[in-house]
C-alpha cells in the first residue's frame, strides 16, 4: 500500500509538473504553442531578424536587402573607382562626400554578384536586372518582408518542436543567424515550435537585452524599429537642412547665452554655407574687414545637429559648438547647445 501511494504521488507530482511546464511554455509564447506554427508572428520576427544584413555597404548600392560581392568596379559622380576589398570603400565614401547637396550618381560595371536577404548569391549581367532587383528590395520593405536590422541575437538559440498535438517532438540548436534563418524559412506546416527563453540580444544602439517571451520578443522588435524609423526620418530632415543652408544667406537673429542675447556683435555680418561643408562670413559694412572661415557639418542620430567650428576671430568663436537643431524651416534656423541648454543661436535668412 505504501509503494501504492508513493507511485501514485510521483504520478501527481510529474503531471503537476508537466501542467506547470506547460502553462509556463504557453505563457513565454504569448498565448500556446499552437502560436508558433510557420506562418505565426513569432516565426516571421526570427526570419526577418535573422536575414542576411545587406546594409553595411548601401553607401555604394543604396539598398539593404542584398550586398555586392567584391571585387567590382563603379563610375562614382564621373571617376572610375575598382573596389577590391572593403579598405576600397573609403574612397567610394570621399567621392560621395565631397560636396553634400550634389546629385551622387553610382554606375556599376556588369556582371557582378550580389549577396541576396536569403543568404544566397546572384549573378547580375545587366541595368535592368539590377534595376529589378532594386524594385524587389523597396516592394519588401512596402510589404514588411525586408530584413530587420535594428536587432541582433545572441547566439546558440534552441528551438523546441511539437507536434500538432501539443507534444514534444525534438529540439534544436542553431549558432547563428544564417542557420536561424534557414531553420524557420524552411519550418514545415505539419508541427508547431517554441523558442527556448530566456534569450539575449543587443539592439541597434548597443544595449544589451534579455528576451524571456514571444510577447517581449514582439515589443523588442517594435520599439527598436520605430526608433530607427525616428533615425530615418532625423535623417532625411538632416538633407532637408543642409539644402536650406547651401541655397540661403543667413544672419544671426539672436545668439543668448544665460538669458543675454548678443546678436548685434554678429549685425554686420552674412554667413553663407557652401555645399563643400565650408562657411563663410562676410562683413557686409566694412569691406576691408577680413572674412571668417569656417567649417560645418549636419549629422542626426534621434535629432538633427549642426556643428560649426569658425577660426581665427573670438567673436565667432562663441558660434563654435555642436548644436541640437530644436525647429527649422526655410526663412529660420532654431539651435540649442548640446552641452549648455541655456545657449541657443538663430540664424535667419536674408
């Protein structure tokens, strides 16, 4: 009788057990594993995130989905540049850079070899293949089918299998994402899976994070892309301003520091920005007043920033900083210090 009732609380104790792993398994997958089947939400964050990351060379291809094999040779804005290893980039990178508000225009030499989203590698021969391609890429990312980038997982990952009835069928370890993404393309609609939580990844800013359900896992994903799309979006605000700088004649409005405006030591003076990353300004009185060179730059991260670094007069000198644009439009140009909030300078146009 006493091994009778000790079988039977073995017995009681495994299927409580069982009962808790399961209700932990269906709550680290949102709801149930039935979730997790190929076509479930969870399935199309590990592919997407896993994808191969084509974005390390957009500079040069403008486009994220898909690399270019080296080695290939471009016309970039009229010079002929043969990229051989990544070291050759930088050139590609100073050609781009050296006016900031020209028409850049890249012409590849065909054939080349693009590495492609799936891993896989494709031999272009022609524009129109690559102009297709191109077209592919910008339907993905219209559609939500592009690679995710703002996240990248730790590895080894274990993926746990079942059974369309909930039962265990197999597990498997992947150690990196080329395997992680092959494993869940290739995920077959007859069984169901779950991800083995916790697991860690580090986002597009360097934090590091631990993920311990489908449901963080989710919201992982979409705050991270919503911050790049906030990055995206500083950036074409970046391109927007530096437009405005180069087309326009400025003046400073008002330059307060600690609630003091001394705009009118900069009254006699215009500053015009050139598309060389260059700044000038000019004494409009008194001809004989030599001018202040300059230089600036326009960066963006969350916000937009311009930096401005003048030489050789005091007076500008102040200017000098790396500076939050706050609010711009094409009459007025609203700045904030980065290190002191109590130093603002407007430049308006003339």
């Amino acid at each position: 009788m006493k091994n009778l009732k000790f079988i039977a609380a073995v017995l009681l104790t495994t299927v409580l057990t069982f009962s808790s792993c399961q209700d932990e398994l269906d709550n680290e997958n949102g709801q149930n594993p039935n979730t997790n089947s190929a076509d479930s939400q969870t399935a199309s964050n590990l592919e997407r995130s896993s994808m191969y990351d084509g974005s390390f060379d957009d500079f040069l291809d403008g486009i994220s989905c898909s690399s270019i094999l080296l080695p290939v040779t471009a016309t970039v804005n009229g010079t002929q540049v043969s990229i051989i290893s990544q070291s050759d980039y930088q050139q590609v990178i100073d050609i781009l850079g050296e006016f900031n508000t020209d028409d850049d225009t890249i012409v590849f030499q065909f054939p080349l070899t693009v590495r492609m989203s799936n891993y896989t590698e494709v031999l272009i021969t022609t524009q129109g293949e690559y102009d297709a391609l191109i077209d592919a890429c910008e339907q993905a990312e219209a559609t939500a089918q592009d690679a995710i980038l703002c996240i990248d997982f730790n590895f080894p990952i274990t993926i746990l299998t079942y059974s369309l009835n909930l039962d265990q069928t197999g597990s498997v370890v992947l150690e990196s994402n080329q395997q992680l993404y092959t494993y869940i393309s290739n995920f077959g609609d007859g069984e169901l899976f779950a991800v083995n939580y916790p697991i860690s990844a580090e986002l597009s800013d360097n934090t590091a994070i631990t993920i311990t359900s489908d449901l963080e896992l989710q919201s992982s994903i979409s705050d991270c892309i919503n911050e790049e799309q906030t990055m995206e979006n500083a950036e074409d605000e970046a391109d927007n301003l530096e437009m405005i700088l180069v087309d326009g004649l400025f003046r400073v409005e008002s330059f307060v520091n600690s609630g003091i405006d001394t705009a009118n030591n900069y009254a006699d003076y215009t500053i015009n920005f050139a598309n060389d990353l260059t700044v000038v300004a000019e004494n409009s009185v008194d001809q004989t007043a030599e001018d202040v060179q300059g230089t600036y730059e326009v960066t963006s991260q969350m916000d937009v920033y311009l930096s401005l670094t003048f030489t050789g007069n005091a007076t500008f000198n102040l200017l000098n900083n790396n500076w939050e644009v706050t609010s711009f439009n094409n009459t007025s140009i609203s700045l904030r210090s980065t290190t002191n909030a109590g130093l603002t300078l407007v430049l308006s146009q003339i």
